[in-house]
C-alpha cells in the first residue's frame, strides 16, 4: 500500500519490522496458555511503560477514542461535576463524551496553540464541588503539551481524580503516573506505543477503582463497563483462562514485541530520546522561517509538532509533493485553521533518518511550491541537533 | 504459538494464509488513497455477504459484543418494549445489554438446546407494544440455530424491528437481510467472515436507520453511537477522506481480502458447503454414540457443534488429549453444564481435512480416555457424507 | 497460491508457521553480527542434527543436485573408481554427475523396488580399486530405503569413503554419520529440514577432507568448489565476517528456526515419529487394497511413500480428484512407470491429521476414480497405529 | 534483525515489503499450475527488463557467483581464447572462473579506479583468436563502471561473444542487451532486481546459444549446464510441467513481486533515477571534500559509489558511527586498499530519503572521528540535486 514511503503523521506511524511480522502468527485461541502468557506479559509490562506500580491495566480491542470513552463512562455519575482542560479537538471531544454520561461538566478552553494557565485551573478548582479533572496530555490537533505533573498536584490539592489522554503521549512524553498522582492514563495503540491501531488501552489508579467500585447508577456504556473487563484483565495478570469478548488475539501479540523493545530502550532513555528529536524538528522549522502552532517551545509536544504553512503557499499541493518526495504527513485537524497547518508524527520509533529525510522533503516542497528558503537550513540544523 | 495445531474452536478459526499476510502489510494512512478504497470495497462486499442491498454498513474496532452493543445502544430508547429469544449464553447476555440501555425487555428463554417455539414467540408479540424483536442466530454457547426467515416474517407481521445476533453465523450460515426482512445483521471478524479478532461488523436496514433517525433521547454509548460512524461510513462509501477515530488499518485490509474470497466462493455455494459439513460432523459423532446439544439436526448449527461428552469420561483430559492430537476444540460455556460439553467450529475456511482430522483425534482421545468406541466409525461416516 | 490445501509431495514440503515467517525478515547484510551469529548456529547444529561431531557442515545457495555434484566434484578426481549403489531415478543421476568429473563409474542398480544385496555391493568392492561407494539412502523417485549402516560398514572394511545422498532423508530417517561412518552426508532444505527451497547442505568427515585437500587436480566444478566455501564456512563457524558469495540470507534465518525446532524434538524422537507414520500410512495403503513400490516393509522409507495406482484407474484424474479434496501429491517419476505410481512424502512438519486426511483423501478419490474400496478402511487402519 | 536501520551496501538492499511479503507465502508445489504461471511470467518479464527479445532466459538457485559459473562453464571449451576486461576483484574473479574451465585467459587489467582504454582492448583483440570477450559492467569492489555499449561494438567488430557481468547492475544500469549485443547478461537477485538472495539470473543470445549447442566437449560443470536447465526454462515460459531440481519456490514468488515493479516504473525511467540518485550522492561526497575511487563521474558506477575515507579517520570507527545513526554500509573489498575505503550501494527500491538519511549520516560520523567538514555541506548539495 504505501510500499517504503515514510508515514510520519501523528498515528499510525511506522512500526518496527518484529511488530508487524508478529500481526500475522497464525491466530490460536484466547484461552491457549501461551496467549494466556502473552497477554499477561502485556499487562505487567504496561504498569512499568506507564511507570505505575499500583495500577489496574485494561486492553480493550477499540480505538483510543474507546480508551476515552471507558475513563469516562466508568468514572462518570450522572451529576458528577467534572473540569475539562481543552487544548484543542481531543479536549472539546472528551468534554462530549463527559456530558453524554450526564457530567456537569465545566470545560476550560485554551487560546489556540496556548495552554490554560494553573492558576486559571486553580482558581476554578477552587470554587468546589468537582470530582474529576480532565486533560489531554497532548493534544493530536495543535500539538500543545499540557505538563501532566502540575495537573496531578492540582487534582491532589483539590482531592479530584485525574484523567489524562495520553492517546498522543503514552510511551513517548514522560508519564509518571503513580508518582505524578495521575489516576486514569489512556491511550491507543498506533501512536508511541508502536503497534498498529485496534487497541485501547488504560491503567487506572487503585483511587480511580475505588470511584467506579462505589458507583451508584450502573456503567451507562456496556461494552466499556469495567465490570465485563476487570475480572478478565486480573485473570490474564494470574495467567489463568476466562472469558468476557474474543481479544484482539494477533494485535496483543503484536503489543507484546513491542512493550519489550519498549522497555529494553528503558523509559528514562525513550523520554530523552522524543525530547531531542522533536526539538530538532523543531528547531528546523524554525530555521525555515515556518511558525509552529504551540506558542512556546515549552509547551510543544514531543511526539508530534503542528506547523504552519508559509502564507503563500497551497497545503494541499505541498502535501502532494512531499508525498512524491516519499514523505506522507497530515494536514490540519482543527477546524477554524484545517488549511494553515500540516502535522507531522516523530514519536515510537522514529528515528534520525526519518527526521532529516522529512525535513528535507519539506525543504524541497516548499522550494516547489514557491516558497523561497535557504535550502539544506533546515537539514543543516537537525545535523547539528542530532550529531 | 499454535504451530500447525488445527483451531478448531468456534473462533476465532483456521484462516486463509492470504488473509494473515495482509496483516503485517506495513500500516498506511486511515486517510490514503488506496486505504480509502479498501475501505470502500470493505463496505460494499458486505452488503453482497449479507445479501442486503439497501442496507447501511457499519465495521468499526471492537469485538463481537460491541457489534451488539452498537445495535441495542442506536436503535433503544428508554422504555422501549424489546422481546429477546434467547436460546443460551449471547441470548442473555443481549438481554442485558438492552436493559443497560432501559429497555423494557421480556426475555423467552428456550429450553437447554431447544428453541423458543414459533407460536410462544407470536403469542408474546401479539400482545403488543413491542417495538424490537432480538434473537441470536447461532448460539456459540450451544449451537442452536434459530430460523431467521420465520422470525424476519413476525416481526414484519407484527411491525417490530428484528435485530439478529450473528456473530456466530454471518457469512456461514444462510442469511437474507433483505428478502428475509431483518433490520440488523451484526457479527465479528474472527468466525465465519475469517479475519483476526478486532472488527465489529453489522448493516442496518433503512428502516432501522429511521428509528435511530427519530430517536428522542440521545444514544447513551458514545463510542458506539451511529451518529459518529455513519459520516465516515458514507465518506468511505464515497471514496472520501474522513476522520472520526483511527481505522484498525491492518484488519481492514485482511477483510478485504476475506470478502473477496467468499464472494469468489459464492454465497449460496458457501451456505451449502457449511451445511454439507456440519451435517458430516454431527452424523459422526452420532455414529460415534455421542449426543449433540441441540434438541434436533433441525436446529443443530451449521457453524458449530455442541457435543455431550459421553458420562464416564473426564473432558478436560479429553481435550488435552485432542490438543496433542494436533486439534484445538472449546469446553462447554453453558454456566449449568459447562463440564459436560465441548464445541467444535466447522465454518469459514474450514474444510474436509480439518472435519476428518477432528473426527478422528476424537476418535482416538475418547479410546484413550477409556470410552469405547468403534475406533474409525466417526471417520467412515464423514469419509461417506463428504465423498 | 496454495490456501489451506496440504502439500503433501515429497519436498518441498508443509512448512512450520515459524519458519515461513522468518523469511520475510528484512534481508540484513551478510556480515552483520547477528546474522553472522544465525549462520553459526545453523552450521553447529547441522552437526547435532547429522549426528557428527567431527564433521565440517557447508551450507550453499542452491539445489540438492548443486549438493550431490559439491560431494562429486570435490572427492573425485578423474579416473577415481567410484561405485554407485543406485536403487533409482536419482542414483543414476549421481552416476552421471561423477562421470562428468571423469569417474571410473561402475553402477549397481537394483531391480525396480528393490535394494542392491549387501553381498552384491561386497562382491564388486572386493574387486578392488574404489575410492568411493555412493548410495542414495532414500530415492525420492521409488520411496526405495537403503541401510547406510551396512554400507558404511563396508566403506570401512574395504577403505573406500563413502556418500549418502540424502535429500530425501537428513532430519527424517535415522542417520548416525559418525558412528555410521559416513563420509559426507548431503541433503536439500525442502524436505525433512524444514526450510523453504534453495539451500544445498553437508556434512563432510575429516576423511573426506583430506581426500579433498590431497588432490593433485583442481576442482573441476568452479562453484562448488570447497576452496572457495571452507573459509566462509570456518569463519562462520568462528563467527567472524568473511566473503565469497552473498549467502541466501532470509533462507539461513529460515533454517536457523527450523534446525531449532528439530533439535527441540530431538533426533530419536524424530526418527520414531517417522518411522510410526510411515507404517501407519502403508498399512493404511495396503489395507486399501493397494501395492507400495517397494518390495518390502524392510526397504520402505520413512520420509515418503510410493504406492500403485490399481490398475483400473486414471492416476491424474486421481491426483486431480485429491486435489479437489485438498490434497497435493506427487505423480511418478521414474520413466518406466511414470503413469502407474504416485508419491506421498511424510516428512518433517508431518503429523497425524496431514496423514490422516491424505488417506482419507485417497479412500474418496479412489471411489470416485470407480475403484471399489471399503470407505474408512484406510482411515481406520491409520487410525489404530496412530492412536 | 536489522530493524529499521538502512541497508545500503551494495546488495542485499532494501527490499520492497511487497517483494518480502512474497517470501512467506505458504510454499506449494514446483508444478503446480499457479507457480508455473508464476515463473513462466518472471522469465516472459527477464526479457523485458534486460530488454532482449531474442534471448533464452535463465532463473537457477545459487548466487552471482554461480551466474558468472554458469556463463563461463556453457559456453567455455578448453583452449578456447577468452579476453577478460577487469576493473577490480570481481573481474579477477571472473578470470579464474574461466581458467577453470580451462580457457586460454588474457586478462586486461586497468589501473586502480580506472577502465581499460577501448584502443587497448581493440589492439588485443586485434590480435585475433579470441572466441569470448567478458567484462564486468560495475565492479562492486571499486565502483567503475564500463560502457557495455562500447564492448558489444567491439564483440561485433571482432566477431566474439561477449559476456557482461551485471551482478551489480542489471535493473539499474542501463543495459539493452539486443540493440548493444551482448551475448550474455547475467546477475544475481538480491542487487538492483531488488529480491532477496538467492537466485542467479542471465539471459543469453541466441548466438550464445549457438556455441553452447556445438560444444565437443561436455560442460564441466553438471548443475550449471545448460543442458539440464535449459528442457525446464522452456517448459516453464511454454506454462508446463517439468523437473530438473526443485526451485527456490519462495524466491521466484519474489521475484516475480518485483519484475512487475521495476516494469511498472519502466526501464527508462528507472536508468534515468540510478544516474540521478548516483550523481546526487557522488556531488554530496565531494562537496563533503571525499575523494570517490573511480578516476572519473563518467565511469563511475550509477548503483553504489566506492569512496576513499578522509586519511586522518579510522574507517571501522566511522563504519560503527554510521551504524549507529541507523546506516549500514560497506568497508572495502579490494585486498590493497581495504582499509581505505567504503562503499554504499544506492540501487533498486532506493530513494532520495535513503540517500539523504546516508549522506547527513556520513557527515555526523566524519564529524565523529575527527574529521573536520561543514555541517550540512553534503545535504545541501544532495537537497539540490533532488529536488
């Protein structure tokens, strides 16, 4: 399909060779003691990947918006007073499916490509009455970086639950998750977990358990209850046989090649690793003369970076070039600004060759498109960065 | 993991080599090209499979609970009046599912291995007020079949919508969404459609599309309402680019190839082999002195067999013994007699070798468990029934 | 190209999942570490499978005829007196392949389905004069068995090096090449190794690499030539880098699993296991009515079978009715009776439910061909030496 | 095993997915009728890709090394006089292949890094007697390319066949066997064919045919003899069954997978983007202030370049840096100069991010070691080359 050009959008992105492969082991059944093995594997290495000694994994074949919809619908009484976070798309997405389950729910936007400062969320918090507190970690459309850390203190001081999407940030921006004091971190598969999509995926604190455990009214979302998940994911952490749905038996293999290439780079090692890189990335923009849409560098995500388009120039036909240059990226995701920007993924394991060779498509599109730039400013920049 | 050790459960099955390659394609865009149109051609096939022209159809991430999910959660509103035949586990289980979404549900449970009789069924109906009526096709808990065309006709006669659990049956079993007046067909990948566990698949007639339409109350399950998918469905349909959540790209692309290959085969010449097959199966073990489950060859499934063991033996050596045979079968899922039974799947790509292999390893696994059998009984009567 | 139907020829073969997988590893570079680090294990346990401590594995990109002229044209120097004890199609090959090096052949052929008598072979080598006694332990082409044991008994006595073609043997039939005192032992990769086609391997003793390195003319055969071969192999065995052709890479990480997978089996279990399908599925022919080739029990191989055709019938529209039930064998191969036999290899991956279906297979095919046999005999047959 | 790391020595390359894909297909019989199709088809589209109409195509298991044998064994009778043209180990190589086969060899060496002059090679011919003219089109160990258009002219003129060795250039180079006439072009699979290793491929003229035909003597090589592979190449391109030795099943699959590719980008344009990627990748290396081996961009090789290190670096160092910026190249191959240089293959599925990535890789590595060069210098210059 896309034969060896480079897919450098923000998921699915390109996936280590063993992972594929791992795809197409012919099936067995979900109770063979070896996928019974496996699928344990995952789950005790997901609570090292998200650094959360504690927690409670769940693997739920379904995309990352599943992952959401299970924190939500499982945390969520009707009633339930709960302060959203938006950065972008994924916040006002996330602030929808709070108020399907009848969330009364208070949704702090940011200014395009900002944050929203603490002591807005502070003083919000304040006033009272919330019981949870939702951010997305960084979020897809703007690749604007919230700082999980200072969250999970706010949710601590104000004795809130913590829910952070990580779809865009899982096993590749730092997460802390016990330490941090985050109760639900969720994610999906095809980002910088390294494994194409189909997974949801979440570990929730013993705090967040108890929350869903003392519910009142039942889990509105059925296929998301954790009551049909729990016992299932606690008897593959046992290694014993159960049954709920049939897993997503060749995708969980999938998981556990890459959970181990995760772990065996080490998660200090990999959190330093998508710092560098995305601030190669960049840094080349900027070189170019190109704006990034987050408003500082310190708040920029490090597994995606969202850019503007030179004003001159037309997105589409930019794509298109860099896509002949081998190169396929995504074009903007929030609607007020869909034509002014581009997206480009550098997370799981992407690596140097794929930043300079996109780099230098861009620089060679937009030369193509008209746009005037120093050409190799951009390369030069990421050699320095990278060297 | 399994070698080549015959899945003989009843899914996820044995499946075609082409379709497992298609799984470690390298992962493309949700939004390229030529992903669009396998998308597309995904869509359109089904409708051939289910043999229903003007229905809508639905794939998206998730397991075979989450297809009946999708169904109850878009088509009931609060109160709706919803009569389920269950005929075993998913019959119950569809059952609360519904209730999850406040249906007033009356359940008729047919007795162990029976079928709800066609008058008890009509006399419930004709008290009216019902507006779903919801049945499981083949129950995987049992193998018991319902008659879909007679159960399609009541609910025409008496004006509900007929909602039919095909998990285990869709693309194996005869089934005319159309001409037989069923408003839903859902199922999952892994069984007879004969991809990998991860995809929830049903089409929706436009009548049932009309009752979501019209819908007063919103749908209580975010991930699975219509009102998310059906853009992107149509966007596919119409070879557009669209987004609402990440496409399980690599399953997309191995059901492509599985719909290709069951349409190569013919729906009608697919329902008779299923039905040539599972009638060698169930004649064998008869010959072998072995009682089925169900009541009756008439409502024994084409799809699989639920078979007693015979009382002196022990099953879980039983099974043990089959598994290094080289045969992987299912123990029984019945809460009340899961000790007693064990399932065999005989549908999608199996074929001749896989039914003597089985009929044989059990042959031989009964002998060794002590229960004396006309060793090469079951097979002569496959071999006779297949020839 | 072949689905789900079983392969049952006589090479190449079914193919473990693992192995088939491993060929599509993207190709690495011939002296990388890890690749150097696959080929050296390969050529250590080449000689645990060979049974041969003292032996000096080559592995080869080629044919199995590429590995009987590596043996001829390395051993052989013009004028050698060689005696070839052929009991077939491929005996007489190799009786060619040393006349091209200028051998002084003298062959012994033995009747159609029978062996050559020891006292024949002993007669002709008391006459003096042989450097080399060549036999093929399996001949492919009748299913014609020889005892190495025996032969290797007389190469010692009468000084003579000896080579066991075994293509259609090595991994499958008992061979002890030390303690049997075999001097080179050769076989392809498609039949009982496991590995798809285009690796020639041997093993060749210290004996007969002195005769080699003695040799006063050059080695007539460029490509073969152990000169070339003996470094890269040594280096290998060292796990240094070295060159002299690109070695078939993906084939190499392909014998790595399976070599592996035999070993994991170990070599006396191995053998059983053939030799009990192998009776299992002559018995089963026999009980069937029908004649092996080879004249007796004594002499039949373990790795494949060849069996008559009863006169009556058509052998390819037999072939082509067993294809039609999903069941690949080969038709005859030696000229003389080309038409009137067919082969079935039962080697390798083999296990219980390929044969079992082949023979039931077979028992179809025959009734629908018009030969009358009692349906299920055969698959009884098997069925009790199986269990 | 390599991971996502770039292979860009000069063969195994980077393979296609499609093409590696195509090696795990389940491997199914030599005759069977899909695989007939499929090899016949690979020979139908050698003819095509070497662009000779006339010319007898031929596929056999082995390396490139076994194509050189299989060219040299054929059509080489002792005494014959044989002129070799070498620019480097391989025409060295070539040499002694032939003396094997007891040809009356005189070998034209050039200088390091430069051709043989065409008045030299005219004044020996001139010389007359000569029967065979062979020489290596790219020499994989110095880079330097030949003008086989040149050579052919020179055969035809002095009335000698002529043998190209295109190991390292078919599919890349431009080579038009028929207008150009050359008697034999031969090569091996896992160069710029782009399928893994394994095959050895060449393509002879009919009047190389000719003289194979009225050999006196017998070709001293049995598995490369024409007279055995010859019956099977024409019943596979006339879609029939035949037997000679198994085929590398699993390869031809491959190779077939990627003939349709390289005729699908067309031969034009696929010599036009080798001289583009080359010149692009030369300028980088000199821009860098490196000094390429061959004496002159106009004979230098279009398929890998051979360049010297700067003399201050150690070359294993900075082979090691490379690598671990994801790049895999060559060291030296040449005996006198081993040390002194590297090599890197840009050949077949190669593109400009690969070169890219390997040219601001080299940069980094010299940086590395010590050596002093403007960062960015290289990818500037390969930026304005292929943009």
């Amino acid at each position: 399909m896309k034969g060896r050009k480079l897919l450098m959008i923000p998921g699915p992105i390109e996936f280590e060779p063993e992972v594929l492969q791992a795809m197409s082991i012919p099936t067995t059944s979900h109770v063979a003691p070896n996928f019974i093995e496996s699928f344990g594997n995952c789950l005790d290495m997901m609570k090292k990947v998200w650094l959360s000694e504690d927690g409670q994994p769940f693997v739920v074949s379904g995309s990352g918006t599943l992952a959401m919809d299970m924190a939500a619908s499982n945390l969520v009484e009707p009633e339930d007073k709960v302060l959203v976070v938006s950065t972008g798309y994924f916040g006002e997405r996330y602030a929808e499916i709070l108020k399907r389950y009848r969330a009364d729910v208070t949704i702090l936007k940011s200014e395009l490509g900002n944050i929203v400062e603490q002591n807005v969320i502070e003083n919000e918090l304040k006033k009272g009455g919330y019981s949870i507190l939702v951010f997305t970690h960084v979020d897809t459309s703007t690749g604007v970086r919230n700082d999980p850390k200072i969250l999970g203190q706010l949710g601590q001081k104000y004795n809130v639950l913590t829910i952070l999407d990580g779809v865009c940030s899982v096993a590749g921006e730092e997460i802390r998750q016990d330490e941090w004091n985050i109760d639900i971190v969720l994610t999906a598969s095809q980002k910088a977990i390294g494994v194409p999509p189909g997974l949801a995926l979440l570990v929730a604190s013993q705090k967040a358990m108890e929350k869903w455990k003392n519910r009142k009214t039942p889990v509105l979302n059925y296929y998301a209850d954790f009551n049909n998940w729990l016992p299932i994911m606690r008897a593959y952490q046992e290694r014993k046989p159960s049954y709920f749905g049939t897993p997503p038996v060749n995708l969980i293999l999938a998981l556990e090649v890459s959970l181990k290439q995760i772990l065996s780079e080490g998660m200090d090692e990999r959190f330093k690793r998508h710092k560098k890189i995305s601030r190669a990335f960049r840094n080349s923009m900027q070189a170019l003369g190109l704006s990034i849409l987050p408003k500082s560098n310190d708040i920029a995500a490090h597994t995606l970076t969202a850019t503007y388009y030179p004003t001159s120039i037309d997105g589409n036909l930019f794509r298109k070039k860099l896509n002949e240059h081998g190169i396929i990226v995504a074009g903007g995701l929030l609607k007020e600004i869909k034509t002014e920007y581009f997206r480009v993924g550098h997370m799981g394991a992407v690596n140097r060759n794929d930043i300079i060779s996109t780099i230098s498509g861009i620089e060679n599109a937009l030369t193509q498109c008209g746009h005037h730039c120093n050409l190799g400013k951009g390369t030069s920049t990421v050699l320095s960065e990278l060297s």
